[in-house]
C-alpha cells in the first residue's frame, strides 16, 4: 500500500470518528453508499 492509500484511509476513518462525535455518522454513510451506487452506474454506461 502506497503512502497516499494510506493517507487517505487515515483520513476517511478519522472523518468517520468526527461525524461519530457530531451525530452525523449516519448521513455519511448514506453519502458513501450513494457515490459509490453512482460510480458503479456510471463506469457501466462508460464502459
């Protein structure tokens, strides 16, 4: 694993520890959920 994955999975889960403490967990898993539904549609309509 490369030194930006590693950064970036650092930071996802420390966004998901700060949305845990404000309350927002859930929406931000929703949004997760939503974007990656949106790119699965779109890499097929692209591919």
């Amino acid at each position: 694993m490369g030194l930006k994955s590693s950064i970036y999975k650092m930071l996802r889960v420390w966004n998901d520890v700060d949305a845990a403490k404000k309350g927002k967990l859930g929406k931000r898993i929703g949004r997760r959920a939503a974007g990656k539904a949106t790119g699965k549609a779109i890499r097929k309509i692209f591919k």
